[in-house]
C-alpha cells in the first residue's frame, strides 16, 4: 500500500497497473512539452509587453509585417513534436486493445446505478470488482435494463489509478483489459453520464493475491436454478437446451440447420453480402438477439430471435458456453 | 484619419449634432423592426448578455453544490442534473454560438467594409426573432420536460427523455437557423459590398474570422436538421436508429451529434480569434504580424475542423482504426491554431502597447487560450484521451478555450467597441481592474479542475469522492471572483451609459473603416460611399523609414 502512495503525484493518481506506468510516461512528455511552450508564448509575451510599453505620444513603431523564415520554423518544427505524440499515444492506445490470450474474463454488467461483476465461477458481486494481482483480465462489458419498462443507458467504466476507461453499451459488449500491479481497493467511476445516479454508480477494484482469489470471489450466489452449484459456462450449457438451440445446431461438428458452434468462437465467418467478421462476445450475442443481422454464408435465414425471452444472465451464460466448446 | 480626432464629429457639421443610429428614429417600434444591422446588432448584445448572466448566475449553483459531496444546495441530484443542463445548453447555443458574430458582427463588419448595411437586412431581422424563439423554446422544453442530460443530449437516456430529447434538438434547429441566417448574410455582404480600393487583402483579420465562421454555420447546421429528422422517424415509425432497444445505435448519434458540434467549436472560437487580431494591433500600434497566416489559418481551420470529430468518441466503441484518423487529424488544427497564437505575440514586437482595458483582455486572451490550446494535446492523444476524457480535465480545458477565449475576446471586444456602439467612454482603471479580477477569478475557478481531473474526477458528478474536496472548493471560491470581476466589468460599462463622457470621434487612433464615420455612427453608416486606400492596420505611428528587421 505504501508503494502506491509513493507512486501518487500532484498531477496523477497512484499508479495501479501495467497501462499506468507507460501512459504517465507519455504523460509528462506532453506536459512538459506544455510547459515549456507555455512558458515561451506568454515570457515573450510579458517581455514585449514590458519593453514596448508605450512611453510617450511621439513614439515610432516597427513596420515589420511578417518574417518568412520564422513563420515557416514556427509552422514546421513543432509538426515533429505533434508526430511523435500521435505515434506515441497510438502505440499506447493499440496496448490498451488487445489482451493477451491468457486473460481471464469477467463480465460487467452496468445498470442505473450500479455494476455486477459476473466471474467464470459463476458467482457474481456488486460493486465490488475483485481480481488477482498480476494477471491479466478481461472484462466483457454491457448495459442492461433495470426493470422491462425503463431502457438501458450508456455507461463508462473507468478506474483511474489503472489509466482506463471504456464506454459500456445497451444491449452490447464491449471489452477492456488491464492488469493489477498493487495490492489494495482502486475507485471505479462512471464517467459517462446516465441520469440521476452517476455520481453515485461508484465501486471498488479490489486487487488480491491469486491464491487468495478464487475463496474472494465465493460469494454463494448460484446461478442453476435446481440448487447445484454450476459455472457460467454450465448455467449457459443449461441453457442452450431449455431453449432449443440444439434442434438446429449441434457442438460436435455436424451441420444441422445452423452451423455447428464448437470452434466457431475465435474464427473468422464469411457472411452473406458482407466482409468476413471475427466472431467475438459481441458477434455471439448479436447471433442470438438479432439473428438476421449478419447472416452465416451458405446457411438459411431461418433462426428465430431470442430478442426479449433470454435474461442478460442466460445471454451471458450461452456466450461463455459457446465459448469453451472447441 | 489620425489618432488626435478628438471631439468634433469628422464630417464637421458645425453647431448642431447630428442624428445618429441611435437618435434618428424614436419608439418601440423602430427597435423591434428595425432593418438596421447597427440596431439588430445591439438587440442582439442585449439579449446574448441577458442569457450570459443567467447562464453564469446557474454556474455559480452549480459550483456551489460542488463545494461539498454532501448536498448544499439541494438534496435532490436530478435538479443539480437539470442546472447543468440547462448552464451548458444556454451557454453553448444562446451565449457562444451567436455571441461575437450576431453582436459585434452584425455591429461591426458592415462598417468595416465601408458598407451601408448587410446584404439582406431583412434576413438579419428574422435572424434575430428566430434567435428569440428558438431560445425561448429550448429553455422552454428543459424546464417542462425537464431535460437533464446535459447539452450533448445523448441518447438513450431514458424512457421519457426520449421524446424531449427530439424537442431540445428542435430548439438547437431553430437557433441554427437564425445562425445560417447570419452566416449567409455576412458571406454575400463581404463577397458583394465591400468598399472600392478594399481589396481581400485589405480586409480587417475580424472579417476574414467571420467569413470561415459563416462558411462552417451554412454547412453544419443542417447536420443537426437531419439528426432531428431521423430522430423523428425513429419515434414515430418506430424504426431503429438510435435507440438500442429497437435495434439502433446509440453511438450514431454520438457521430451525428459531434459531426454538427465538433465545427460548432469553431464557431464558437474563431470570431473571437478575430476580435483579438483587432485588439492587438490597434493597441500596440502596430500592423499584424503575417496577415496571410492568419487570415489563410482561419479558413483552414475551419475546413479542417469538419473532420475530427471522432476525437469526442476514443472510448466510446467506435472502431479503433476511427479513432487513430481522428487523432491525426486533430493534432492537424493545432498547427493553424498556434500560428495564429504566435503571430499575435510577435505582432506586439517594436509596438507601442497601450495598456488599455482592451489590451488587458487581450493579455488575458492569450496568457488563457494558450493553456486551453495547450492542453487540447493530452486530449488528441489517444492513450492520454482514455483517462482524461469525461473527467474534470476536459471540463477545464473546454472552459480555457470556450470562456478563456471565445468570452474573454467578446469581452475585450466589447470595451474595444463600446464608444463606437454607445458614443461614451468608460472609466480605463476600472475597466483594468475588471480584467485583473476576472483573470484572476478565471485562473483559480478552472485550473484547479484540471488538476481533479488528472487525479481521475469525472464531470456531471453531483456528489464525488474526498479527495477530490480541496479542488471542487478551491474552483468555488475561484467562481465568486470570477463573477465579481464580471459584474465589475458591467458595472463600468453601464455607469458609462449613464453619465460616462462622451466619446471622441475615434478614441484609439484605429485606421479600420468603421472608425472613418460619426462615433457613434449615423443610420446610414456613411454619407458617402468611403473609398479604401490603405490596409486596416496602417497606423500613423508605424515608421516605415526603419528597416524590416527593427
Ligand atoms: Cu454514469
Ligand atoms: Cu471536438
């Protein structure tokens, strides 16, 4: 906990994660360009204005007009400086979107007002995000409806002391990445604004040894509702079969009237009239709710959608399903 | 046309004084339906103001719920939604957007020109009675439909935003309307009637401002037309556009909003970057340092501006390749933006600098607007963008550039043109005395926010963390100054009005057109067509027997 106090400047909060390092790096670079820029437009500015003070009625001023050479220095050189915080911040940028294949998924639900966390494991938290120190995690993120007659709204997930932030979409997913590097409790802030509750939709990153993780994130909650206790990826295989999704397709391979789904998860899909997409959670779940949205290539329109009948919970569980089928 | 004019109206007709714009007819009537742009402009002076210090008095609330996470004002958060909402929806669209072009512009520009009005005086008329319905209109539909989902108006909000979301779009329509009114206007007038001799080379740098102003109002408005259109096709029809839970995207509308509202930035900026050109030379006495740049940035600022809009929507999940573009394509504005900062201060080299309360606003001008533009670089950089954006950084950068500039220009421009407007003077050491205060008042009000922001506080917040506390009450307390130096900056004025001297003929020596006619001017702006035979910015003083280099 120290650490992270010793790393907080006046400027930035303390630094939590593998993006923080590097973008206050980034950071300062900029800043002191500003400075720097600042100090040099408003010295001479003061300067000049100090000199050139008017003194008497008499007084006879210069009849320069423009000078070529400076102009240009002053429109080109800085050009430079401008490429190299674009690279920079592209590079950084870039970092912040691709996860590394052995990050573990957590889902975000964020709603008025608050947030679930929904683990592999099943269990579930509220506001209360908990993940193990120094391993990469990757949150799948979506706005849902709080009661059928009120709508989602849009959401921002942002944790500073982690430099991130992600809008959080109705009825979609977004992803986000990050990995902890201190042990403590981290703000999670909304930072896209969504009523009366905003300022209120507050949690807490909560980062903890991995031994300890798995124990921390028990919460009890039970997701298959005969009792037993069952992963996500179990509840979405429930799932599957109460609705019907095996009279048209099957997970061994064999072509039904859909395609078979087992290593769908991953690829690339050629679709009908469209360029070939990578099918991620948020292609999984638009398959299911908005079936004729992008057609399969060679496959008929036939599927049924699912829009209204599944709970984001179910949806959530049928894409984790999905997802371990190899 | 020298500076020692004093007193005596130029076309010396002895004895008794004549009439002008603001003497020559009597009456309600002659105001409301005036033709004349000197008149159409004051009324919209007055008006603009008027929403000014609402705007402002609704900004001073909010700052002071924000001086504590516990409720000071109000316990009710939704109303503190609503204050915000409604401080940034008047302050945008009813103070920024008209502000420097319908006032000073309409005042100004057609005196500049040696013109005897604009091209379509009429137009000018509706312009500003659309002004008025549709201002009326759109704080109507905040306060009745209670809109609180701040000036962006996103969707989807809520179930019942919806539909008042299609109305303050409406009213957004109806203003930018009375804006193209404007604009059209000033390109014609500029294109078709500007003096004999006045070449565009000789055109004042604030006409050029309003030209690349006008040219991005006639373009951008039907923007938010369409946006509105598809909006009401989405209600009415049902069918999904915007709205995710008929199937549309609530990120199209992010694109579609920023598409009219990113250029709108420009609107809003550019005309003061006008106004500052004036400032500058007229008080240091000087010719403006590469007239070229500056008039040739504005217009591609201008240009440039339709394509950046993307950089409002880094981490909204727009496509990542959109937002590296979009990134580019912004730190492109920046460089036209601090060639004309540049030129400004190197245009005060070898002058004789004046410090009136003009220039004082000036000084603040560009000791503000550097760090407003300075610190847009943390924000065209996309890894910095991402935890910078919707934070309080953005609040205060926004506040540097939209107040600390666009106003703080409008301000000076205003005491640079007030004894042309209303033929008095003001008190110099008060007016001075403002512009301390309100620089002062600015600096603690909105620096202080970049600094919560950094640490990571997002805006629209009604309650927020402790530690955020020092910087919300230091920017509070800052709020107080800052209306001070405001009111103070009123009150010279006013005072002038009633009991201020009466101004002489051309009190700053300036050598632009407008100063070439009766102070203040006669209804039908010249007696006789004025020809232009020398630059805006000749001053007498300028001593063209030192070489270049001095
Ligand atoms: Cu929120
Ligand atoms: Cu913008």
């Amino acid at each position: 906990m120290l650490s992270t106090l010793i790393a907080k400047t006046f400027w930035l909060p303390e630094q939590a994660s593998t993006f923080a390092k590097s973008h206050d790096a980034l950071f300062y670079f900029i800043y002191w360009t500003m400075v720097i820029f600042f100090v040099a437009i408003v010295g001479t500015m003061i300067y000049f204005a100090v000199k050139y003070k008017k003194r008497s009625d008499d007084d006879r001023t210069s009849p320069l007009e423009g000078n070529t050479k400076l102009e240009l220095a002053w429109s080109i050189l800085p050009s430079f400086l401008l490429i190299v915080m674009f690279a920079w911040g592209f590079k950084g940028y870039m970092s912040m979107l691709i996860p590394p294949a052995n990050a573990t998924d957590v889902h975000v639900t964020g709603y008025k007002w608050g947030w679930n966390f929904t683990y592999h494991t099943g269990d579930v938290g509220n506001n209360e995000l908990i993940v193990p120190l120094g391993q990469p995690i990757r949150l799948i993120m979506s706005s849902e409806q709080t009661s059928p007659d009120d709508m989602a709204v849009l959401h921002s997930f942002y944790v500073p002391a982690f430099r991130i932030k992600r809008d959080v979409l109705p009825y979609r997913y977004t992803v986000l990445w990050f990995e902890a590097t201190e042990l403590g409790s981290f703000d999670i802030f909304c930072t896209e604004y969504c009523g009366t509750g905003h300022s209120n939709m507050i949690g807490k990153v909560i980062v903890v040894p991995p031994e300890d993780w798995e124990a921390a994130i028990s919460s009890g909650r039970d997701f298959v509702d005969d009792g037993s206790m069952g992963t996500l990826a179990e509840f979405g295989e429930m799932t599957f079969g109460r609705a019907g999704c095996p009279a048209c397709h099957s997970v061994e391979g064999q072509r039904l009237t859909g395609p078979a789904l087992n290593g769908v998860f991953g690829r690339e899909e050629a679709i009908e009239g469209g360029a070939p997409v990578m099918v991620d959670e948020d292609y999984l779940r638009e398959s299911i709710m908005e079936p004729q949205a992008k057609i399969v290539n060679g496959y008929p329109r036939t599927m049924p959608t699912y829009a209204g009948q599944l709970s984001p919970d179910q949806i959530m569980g049928l894409v984790e399903y999905i997802k371990t089928l190899q | 046309m020298s500076s020692t004019a004093i007193g005596a109206d130029s076309h010396g007709s002895s004895g008794h004084e004549e009439k002008n714009y603001l003497n020559a007819t009597r009456g309600l009537k002659s105001w409301i339906f005036t033709v004349d742009h000197k008149r159409i402009g004051i009324m919209y002076l007055g008006a603009i103001l008027t929403f000014f210090l609402i705007g402002g008095l609704l900004a001073i609330a909010v700052r002071l719920e924000l001086f504590s996470p516990d409720p000071v004002l109000t316990k009710d958060p939704s109303l503190y939604n609503k204050l915000f909402t409604l401080h940034g929806a008047i302050m945008v669209f009813l103070v920024l957007v008209p502000s420097i072009p319908a006032s000073i512009g309409n005042f100004i520009l057609p005196l500049q020109l040696g013109a005897k009005d604009v091209a379509f005086p009429k137009l000018n008329l509706a312009s500003l009675w659309v002004y008025c319905i549709g201002a009326l209109f759109l704080i109507a539909v905040i306060l009745t439909k209670a809109v609180e989902t701040g000036w962006t108006f996103y969707t989807p909000y809520s179930k019942d935003s919806a539909s008042s979301v299609v109305l303050a779009t409406l009213g957004v329509f109806i203003l930018g309307f009375s804006s193209i009114f404007t604009g059209l206007n000033f390109i014609v007038t500029i294109h078709k009637m500007r003096a004999p001799g006045m070449t565009w080379r000789r055109l004042p740098l604030f006409v050029w401002a309003m030209y690349a102003t006008s040219i991005i109002q006639v373009l951008a408005t039907p923007v938010i037309a369409i946006t509105m259109l598809l909006m009401l096709l989405e209600r009415t029809l049902g069918i999904g556009i915007f709205d995710p839970a008929l199937g549309g995207d609530p990120v199209l509308y992010q694109h579609f909003f920023w598409f009219y509202s990113h250029p709108v930035v420009y609107v809003m900026i550019l005309p003061g970057f006008g106004i500052i050109s004036e400032l500058v030379t007229v008080h240091s006495r000087k010719n403006i340092f590469g007239y070229n740049a500056i008039a040739i940035s504005s217009v591609s600022i201008a240009i440039i501006g339709f394509l950046v809009w993307g950089h409002h929507m880094f981490v909204s999940g727009q496509s990542p390749l959109a937002s590296v573009i979009f990134s580019a394509l912004t730190f492109f504005v920046a460089v036209p933006t601090a060639i004309k900062v540049l030129s400004w201060v190197a245009t005060m080299y070898g002058g004789s600098i004046r410090f009136t309360t003009p220039m004082m606003y000036t000084f603040s001008f560009l000791f503000l607007f550097s760090i407003g533009g300075l610190t847009g670089l943390l924000l065209s950089t996309l890894a910095t963008d991402v935890h910078l954006h919707d934070t309080y950084y953005v609040v205060a950068h926004f506040h540097y550039v939209m107040m600390g500039g666009t106003l703080i220009a409008f301000i000076g421009g205003i005491f640079h043109w007030w004894p042309k407007m209303t033929g008095k003077l003001y008190n110099e050491k008060w007016g001075n005395i403002s512009a301390i205060l309100v620089f002062i008042g600015f600096n603690i009000t909105f620096f202080s926010q970049f600094v919560a922001g950094t640490q990571g506080m997002p805006r629209r917040y009604y309650t927020y963390a402790e530690q955020y506390q020092p910087w919300q009450q230091l920017s509070t307390i800052g709020s107080w100054v800052l209306a001070l130096g405001l009111f103070t900056a009123a009150g010279v004025l006013l005072k002038s009005i009633f009991g201020g001297q009466r101004s002489p003929h051309n009190p700053w020596g300036a050598v632009s057109m407008e100063w070439e006619t009766a102070t203040p001017p006669i209804e039908h702006n010249f007696h006789e067509q004025p020809i232009c035979e020398h630059g805006p910015y000749d001053f007498p003083e300028i001593d063209h027997t030192m070489g270049p280099a001095h």
